[in-house]
C-alpha cells in the first residue's frame, strides 16, 4: 500500500491508542501489585533531609507556615494538596531555589546529612548538585543535543569524568529513554516529544549523581503513557536517592510514593495537616480535611 | 489489492476550502477598477495634478469601496476589518517605495563608473576629474571594514555585557544604566565624533586614525546593540536560568551555557542593527579620521578613509565625473553592508548545527 490516506492512518491510530490504553491500565496494575510497594522502611545507607520549622514568605504574604518533615534514602514522599497550599514553594525551600524569587524570604533549618543548607557560607551551587529538580515543564536546553543535554550539568558545574559516553547511557537507560533515542543523540532536544523531553530532563538530572530529587509536578503536561514510564523511573530511582515529588494527580501519589504529606492553606499561610504512609493517607486518614480532599470532596 | 484500489478511489482530492473562489475575487477587482477610473477622473475634472494625488485618491476611493463591499458581506463589523487591511497595505507602500526608490536611484547612477580599478586603485595620482578607468575606492573600502569591524569588536562585547546585567545581573544601578543607554541612543552623531576629537585626540591619547574612528562609531554603536540584546535577553524563558542553576552551575556558566547560546541569533540581530547604525556615518569620521585619498591600512597610525567620507568629498568637487564616482561609493557601501549582514547571519547559522 504505497499511499495510505487519512482515514486509514486515522483507523490505525485509533487502533494503536487503545493497544496502548491496555498496556497502561495492567502496568499501573502491577505496579500496585508489587509486594512492599507501600511503607517500605527506610534504610540507613545514603543522605537523609530534613526541614525544621520552615516558613516562607513572597514579601509580606505568609505562604507557609512551619513546616517539619524528614525524607529517608529509598523512599519517595508525595506531597498533595489545593492549588495554592504552598507545596511546591516549600519543595523549592530544599534545594534554595526559593530565593529566586526577589521578593523570597523563609525561615526554619533545612538539613542535609545534619548541616543546614542555608547556614551562612555554604556553597549554594554544591547544594544544588546534591540535590536535583525536575520541573513542571520540560525545560531542555534548546542549543544542545540530547547527549549534550545529559550531560549539561557536568559541564555547569566543570565536573571531569572520563566515562561521559558510559555515564550518558546509564543515565538515559535510568530515565527509560535510552532505546527511544540511542540512534539520534545529536539531534536537537526540542525535536523530542513533550514525554520524552520531561524524561531527558530526568537524565540530565540523574547525571550529577544527586542524593535527592525533587519533582514539581513532572506529569502534569504529559499523556498516560509518558507517565506511567515516568512512574516507573521513580519507583527505580527510589533505589538510591530520596525522591520526593508534588503531584496533583492523587492516583499518581498512591502508586508511586511510600509516604505522603498533605498540604492545605486555609485563610492563611499553607500547612502541612497530615503525614503518614501513602497507605494510610488514602486508606484511614486521622484528619477529616485529608479524607475530604483525597476522596475528591473538596480541593 | 482491491482494498487499496478502492481506498484510492475514495480519496478525494485535496482542496483548501478555506480560500477564496477565484470568482469571488471578481467584485474586489471591479471595486479596485472603478477606484482606479474614479481616481484618473477627479485628476482629470478637478485641480488635483500629479502621481501622488492619483495614489491618494485611489487609496481614498479604493478604501471606502472595499468598506461598503465588506458591509454587504458581512456587516458593520467587517467595515473595520476592511480598513484596518487598507491601511496596513498603504503602510507597506509608504514604508517600501522609499526604500525601493533608494536601492534602485543608487544602483543606476552608480553604475557608470564601476570598474575593476574601482577595487585596486586609490586616488593619490588621479585628479577627480579623471576618466573612470583611472583611480578607484581601494582605500575607502577597508578604510570602512576596517572601522566596522573595530568598532564591532569594542561595542558587541560591552553591549551585551551590558544587557546581561540589565536581564541577569538586576543590580541596584539597573535603572540608571538603562537611562543612560537610552540617553546615549539619542547623542546625534557628529557630537560622538567631537567628543572622540575632545578627548582622544586633542587630549594626546592618538591621532587621526582608523582606531579613533572605530572609537567614535562604537558610541553610537553601543546603545544600539545593548538596548537590543537586552530585549533579546528578556525573551529566553527563566525556566531554563532555572533549569541550569539547579543543576549546580553558577550564575555566569549558566549564562554562559545555556542564555546566551539560547540567545544567539538574537543577539546576531542586535550585531547587524547595531553595525547598520554607523555604516553609513560621516560626520565622526571627518573628526577622527580625517580622509585621505591613498592606499593606507594600517589603523592605529595615520589618516585613514571610509565610504562614506569618499561620496562625501568626491560630491564636494561639483565635478559631474566626481558625483558619478561618489554614487558608485554609494553602491559598494550598499553591497559591502549586505555582504556583512549575510556574514554574520552565517555565522549565526554555522555554530548552531
């Protein structure tokens, strides 16, 4: 069949759509399956964060109040919540990119390993390569490649390594993109799709070798099948860096996280109302404005 | 193969329904016919004279026609649709018939004394007057590349620079840096020359030379490139600042990295703007490198020439062979401002892939 027309190419889509709705639903399914998906205990070995008493501010706007939260190695933390309730401020208070915003203020200790990130002194950009960020948009550099890409932030930060061409494979196989873009890593990130740039994205932040990453939202623009790979990318990730990720998504938060922290921001200041397993919180919640919010009744 | 013959059966055939039907395009022309017969009958009946007046008159007529076409198609509101597009088209012709009138003036008298020596030879021996096939434009040539690539060399670094500080740096100085690159855009030409003049060469730092010249063309240069390379700047999206910082680079290799290769072709636009604001400047020149009319390249000694001090000085001779030498300056410097603007385009394009 030489020239295929519109109504066939369409009638395959369609086909191929509903192929891939199916593998969607039974991979969620066995991701949920999985035995010790939820609460598993931390383990001693890699770094552990920890936020005392943390507020923040946009000038004189109180954006959230008091915050106490510890992340362990091999865990990943959902933090859920209304628009508006200060999470993804306070995922920016880890890694102090807050203070980008002019008006920025905070207060509280945020520790890495025992030492506060924010004591005078400290080397902000060592900070931020130990603990990484994906964004809510895909953000890849639009001057570089793929492998460039990856690779982007051993240049940044003038890191030397001899095994870039090892490490940038082991980074894109971790991201689950390895096989969708071995054959064109000289091709421009833009030309990726919206899913695949957000895992690039992943790569390129797993390529510093951070202890935590921080996720803002990183399926928010992206279709099921981008997501559920993403999932998966998190769920192996949990191996060796602490992950914790602000969704929107509730489903998103039981099936990827071992805990979940639930934000609300009532006439003032965003707070953190519950924190418990992942299990608990969607299961038997101790506080009626988590139960209203995670069974969808408000927010 | 059935299915397919029948699929190919079924195809239809691609149309852009969206387009008009060439005979709906038939009331528009007869619209814009009357308005033309409209035109030439009020020039002809009334005491309107000349090509301009028709011009107008067809635009006036031509305007208020397509309106009342558009009210009976589609109603009062697609009347301001209607001239909203007149006058947009009339800008177009105002804004291009100048500037094709120029082009076109400048390649026709500047042809006559094109020749190969115009290229090889200076005009130390030959008198204005000579014939065409004597002296040439050798030395006012790399005289202006010379001084453009100079006062290319001075002004893009501390142009962008500066919009670097205006976007990236935000310092307490922001606002009266951007007053003065504002204030400097405006300084008329001849006062940057003077000022060179004042205190460079007046003051013993050097004499009239290429590098006094560049000097001077870099003051108007400056304000052009920075004013634009900050607005080129404040498009790339923080999201990639953002992106870059938080993957442990600092401010400036992540300016480095990622904003200004982001940036690149705009900040290629702000190099050709700022290199076509004083290609064509005479009044500096005179001051600073003063004109001369041998084969001289070397610009930190001695004075030099440029195109446009060329035209200048062979138009001052009144001689009819001189303006035709000058109209031929004219037409090299068009072409050599071209051949930098494809220049640095190229360049633009080469390092991107």
């Amino acid at each position: 069949m030489k020239n295929p027309t519109s109504k066939d190419r369409n009638e395959r889509d369609d086909v191929s759509t509903q192929q891939n709705d199916r593998v969607t639903v039974s991979s969620f399914a066995s991701i949920a399956d999985r035995p010790g998906f939820i609460a598993k205990d931390s383990r001693a070995i890699g770094a552990d964060l920890e936020a005392r008493g943390v507020h923040a501010w946009f000038g004189a706007h109180h954006a959230l109040a008091d915050i106490n939260l510890s992340f362990s190695a091999g865990t990943v933390t959902a933090l859920i919540g209304p628009s508006g309730c200060g999470k993804s401020t306070f995922l920016r208070t880890l890694n102090r990119m807050h203070e980008f915003i002019p008006t920025a203020a905070m207060a509280g200790e945020v520790l890495l390993d025992g030492v506060d990130i924010y004591k005078q002194g400290t080397d902000v950009t060592k900070i931020r390569l130990k603990i990484g960020m994906v964004f809510q948009k895909p953000n890849p550099f639009p001057s570089m490649t793929i492998g460039e890409n990856v690779l982007s932030g051993l240049k940044l930060a003038q890191i030397k390594r001899s095994d870039k061409e090892d490490l940038m494979e082991e980074c894109l196989v971790r991201a689950g993109l390895w096989n969708e873009v071995k054959d064109r890593l000289s091709a421009h990130g833009g030309s990726l799709s919206g899913g695949q740039q957000q895992r690039l994205c992943i790569a390129r932040a797993l390529a510093v070798q951070p202890e935590v990453l921080l996720m803002d939202e990183p399926c928010s623009a992206l279709d099921p099948g981008s997501t559920l790979r993403i999932e998966e990318t998190i769920r192996h990730l949990s191996e060796s860096v602490i992950v914790v990720i602000v969704t929107h998504n509730m489903q998103q938060a039981a099936r990827v996280s071992d805990y979940t922290g639930f934000f609300l921001s009532e006439e003032g200041p965003g707070r953190l109302i519950e924190y418990a397993p992942t299990r608990e919180i969607f299961s038997r919640p101790k506080d009626q404005r988590t139960e209203a919010y995670v069974t969808g009744r408000f927010g | 193969m059935m299915s397919t013959n029948q699929i190919q059966l079924n195809t239809p055939a691609p149309r852009k329904p969206w387009q008009k039907a060439p005979s709906a395009l038939v009331p528009d022309a007869i619209v814009f016919l009357v308005a033309f017969i409209a035109a030439e009958l009020t020039i002809s009946l009334t005491g309107f004279k000349g090509r301009l007046a028709l011009l107008l008159l067809f635009t006036l007529y031509s305007t208020v026609g397509s309106m009342a076409l558009a009210f009976k198609r589609r109603g009062i509101m697609a009347m301001s649709d209607a001239l909203a597009s007149s006058f947009i088209y009339l800008s177009i012709a105002l804004v291009g018939l100048p500037l094709f009138s120029v082009i076109f003036t400048v390649i026709l008298r500047g042809r006559h004394a094109l020749r190969i020596n115009t290229f090889t030879q200076d005009m130390s021996v030959a008198q204005p007057d000579a014939p065409f096939s004597q002296g040439g434009a050798l030395y006012a040539i790399v005289g202006t590349i010379l001084l453009v690539l100079i006062a290319t060399a001075i002004s893009v670094p501390i142009g962008v620079l500066t919009g670097l500080y205006l976007t990236e740096v935000r310092g307490k100085a922001e606002g009266l840096i951007r007053f003065l690159v504002q204030a400097m855009s405006g300084v008329p030409s001849i006062v940057a020359g003077l000022f060179i003049y004042a205190v460079w060469i007046v003051g013993g730092h050097g004499g009239f030379s290429g590098f006094s010249g560049a000097l001077a063309l870099s003051i108007l240069m400056l304000p052009t490139v920075a004013r634009t390379a900050e607005e080129v700047l404040k498009l790339i999206p923080n999201d990639l600042r953002e992106a870059g910082v938080a993957l442990g680079g600092t401010q400036w290799r992540t300016v480095a990295m990622v904003v200004l290769p982001a940036a690149r072709s705009g900040l290629i636009t702000a190099t050709v703007l700022g290199i076509a604001r004083v290609a064509g400047e005479t009044a500096p020149l005179l001051l600073t490198i003063f004109g001369t009319t041998t084969n001289h390249f070397n610009p930190f000694v001695g004075p030099m020439s440029a195109l446009p001090i060329y035209v200048f000085q062979l138009l001052g001779t009144g001689l009819n062979v001189a303006i035709d030498r000058a109209w031929t300056g004219a037409l090299v410097l068009l072409v050599l401002v071209s051949v930098l603007f494809a220049l640095a385009r190229g360049i633009g394009r080469r390092t991107k892939s």
